[in-house]
C-alpha cells in the first residue's frame, strides 16, 4: 500500500474510501497513483462495460469531443435518434427518455408511473416495490429503496410505495388484493446492492401476466444487470419477457455518464412536452459513448463473453470454496456474480486490494465482482487464483 494516502479535505465526506488513487487503467487493468497494478474485477460498480482505454472507443470519444460536446435539448440531436433507435431494437420497446445517471432514470420511471395513473383518474398512485431494493439516492428514489440505511436521516420519505417480499407472486397478489390505486410493479431483475438476488423467471412470467390483467406497468430497473452484463442485453429477457419500462445507466456509456429510461408502448405516450426535462440529458458525447459501447460490444460479441466468462467464473468459484467452513454460495448471471458468506465481509476489500485484486462487498456479506465484459479467460483464472485463497484464509481467521 502507498505510504502516503490521498487525503480529500475539501471533497464532501459521504464515502468510506479506500487509501488509493487510480491513475489510469488498459484492459481490465489499473493502476494506482503510486504505481502498484490491479486486475479490476469491480469495472467501476458496473460502469466500465469496455474496461479501460478501449482501443474503438477511445478514438470515437475523441472524434466527438473535436465535433460537439453539448448541444441542448432545444434543438434535435441526432445522436439521440442513433442510440435510442438501438436500444428500441435490442429491447423490443418503443422509444426512450436519456438523463444522466441511474436515479434519474428512476424517477422518471416513477414519474412516468403516477402520470399513468392520473391519467386513469387515480388520484394517489402507488407503486409495488421489494425488500432489499437499490433504486438510487434522490429523496423519490431512495424512498423506493428497501434498505433503511439509504433512508435514515432523509424521512420523510415520499409516499405512494408499497412493499413486498422478492420472488413471492403471493405475497404480490395479497398486497394489492382490492385495490385499484396501484399502477406499477418496480424491480431488479437481479438486486446489485442488496446481495445479488435474482428474481425468479417463474416470477418474473407472473408479475408480467399480473401486470397484464391489472393494467399495471412492469418497470424494471437495469441500471446494473443491464447492457450485456448477463449475457443477454437485458437481464429480464433470460426470462422471455418485455418491460413496460426500463431504466438504464451504469454501463451504458463505458464510464461516460448517461441514463435512459426505455418505455414499451404501454408508457411511450405519457409524457408530453414540458412533462420531463433535464439540461445534460442525451447530450453528444454520452449519446456517441451509448452508440459506441453498444456498436462494440456487438461487434466483439461481448454478450457472448459475458456468459461464457460467467460460467467459468462462477463455476471456479464454487469448486474453490465448496466445503469451506462459512462460505454459502456463489449467485448471479453472467458477469455478475456475488459470492454469499456467513459473516460480515468488508475486511476483504482491504485485503483484495493488497493483493492486487479490486472488487466490493455489499449487503454486509457477499462480495461482489462486476468485471468488464471483456474479460478474458487468464483474467478470469488471476480473479479466481487471488479471490479463493483470500476467501479461504479470511473465513479461516476468527
Ligand atoms: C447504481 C444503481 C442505481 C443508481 O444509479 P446512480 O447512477 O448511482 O444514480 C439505481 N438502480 C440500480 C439497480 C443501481 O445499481
């Protein structure tokens, strides 16, 4: 570890950081700011879909930056049009809203839900949501969040939400059983923050004929199990459905900011002009980091890798750990992959990161690896060399 850590006295304190600074990474490698090389098995939470100064976007990033960085929303922007027509094509929907980052495709998702339903004459719209969920840090989104950590200090929290439990069509049908003021189901297909939990495509099948029959919208949340990261575009269609509407963000623009909410035709038509707006929103060079990320990843079959590195990766975790005292499993799709232990884990990032290895540790216990698509297989071997034997000694220790 550098001898001297980076301090940020004048950076606003609201993350627990680690004592390093990335300078600059190639691949899925990065290195610090005192020189010592990592393998980056975190991608940034999801973020970096093409790793690091990737040899097709890089140049097509600098194109942009010489033609037009910014234009404004008073005008077209044909960018828009390129990535929005790609992504109606990769989801089956009908056309999309571009923001900035994750929250704020969701609130426009919850937004686009209570407008659906003043539509309809309901005057208070509510909208299901589940334990364990992660839907940003806005007072609107963190409302939607089950995790009262995310909401301690920031009450009150916004009304209009009701909770269940994941993966219960039960549970789903009693909460809303009589009620004709619910006009939206919201969820991960697979929670990021809250462990790494999937929903069931069983589930998922009977939300979606729920949906149907009540006339809700199904808003499913990809901001991270999205955009190839499962080996599918989207992690919902393992299952063989459509969403009515589906936030985007994080690996979108390979690390450029950008979010986009994707609406089916059940909720392409809500929004008017002078509904919605934001001044940054599918600007240039987001839209050309969208048009890019998902022109490459294509082109170098990234889904393809995402699942077949996935596999392996999931599977060399297991046959490493099975058996080992306080190890509970491996989950996840593709490359995204949470590994349950039995006690608290946030020692491990420390460690990991010692050892030349970045990855995270949510939900107290699970830690998390969310490398870029690109992985490659020696890649995938180095994680696993690494990350078992320190699983191993850390639930060995105490
Ligand atoms: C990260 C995340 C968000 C919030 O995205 P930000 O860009 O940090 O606002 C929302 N939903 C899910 C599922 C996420 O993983």
């Amino acid at each position: 570890m550098p001898s001297a850590a980076p301090t940020s006295p004048h950076v606003m304190n609201t993350y627990g950081r680690l004592p390093i600074a990335l300078s600059h990474g190639q691949g899925c490698r990065v290195w610090d700011t005192a020189g010592k090389e990592y393998l980056d098995a975190l991608g940034g939470i999801a973020v970096n879909t093409l790793g690091h100064n990737h040899a097709k976007l890089v140049p097509a990033l600098q194109d942009q930056l010489t033609k037009i960085i910014h234009s404004c929303n008073y005008y077209h922007v044909p960018l828009q049009e390129q990535l929005a027509a790609k992504l109606v094509q990769l989801s089956g929907m009908s056309n999309v809203f571009f923001c900035n980052s994750g929250l704020e495709a969701n609130e426009a998702a919850l937004k686009l839900a209570r407008k659906f339903g003043h539509d309809k004459g309901i005057a208070k719209p509510q909208v299901v949501v589940y334990e364990k969920a992660f839907h940003g840090r806005s007072i609107a989104t963190l409302s939607a969040t089950g995790n009262a950590k995310v909401q301690q200090g920031f009450e009150p929290l916004v009304e209009g939400f009701i909770r269940v439990p994941l993966n219960d069509i039960e549970a789903l049908q009693q909460a809303t059983q009589g009620r004709d003021d619910v006009v939206a189901v919201f969820f991960e297909t697979i929670q990021g923050e809250g462990g790494i939990n999937p929903m069931r495509a069983e589930y998922l099948q009977q939300v979606r004929k729920l949906c149907d029959e009540r006339d809700w919208l199904m808003m499913i949340d990809e901001v991270q199990c999205g955009i190839g990261r499962t080996g599918k575009w989207f992690a919902h269609q393992w299952a063989g459905i459509k969403a009515d509407v589906m936030p985007l963000a994080k690996g979108l623009g390979s690390g450029v900011p950008i979010g986009a909410v994707v609406a089916g035709e059940k909720a392409a038509s809500i929004f008017a002009p002078g509904n919605h707006g934001t001044t940054f929103g599918g600007n240039p060079l987001a839209m050309r980091a969208g048009v890019e990320t998902l022109r490459i990843m294509e082109e170098d079959k990234l889904l393809h890798n995402a699942a077949e590195m996935g596999s392996y990766l999931q599977e060399a975790l297991k046959a490493g750990l099975a058996g080992t005292a306080g190890f509970k499993e491996v989950r996840g799709q593709g490359l995204m992959i949470g590994i349950e232990l039995y006690k608290p884990c946030g020692a491990l990032l420390a460690q990991a990161m010692e050892r030349g290895l970045l990855l995270s540790v949510t939900a107290e216990r699970v830690v998390r690896l969310l490398p870029p698509l690109i992985i490659t297989q020696a890649e995938v071997d180095e994680i696993v060399a690494i990350l078992v034997p320190l699983i191993r000694e850390f639930l060995a220790a105490a």
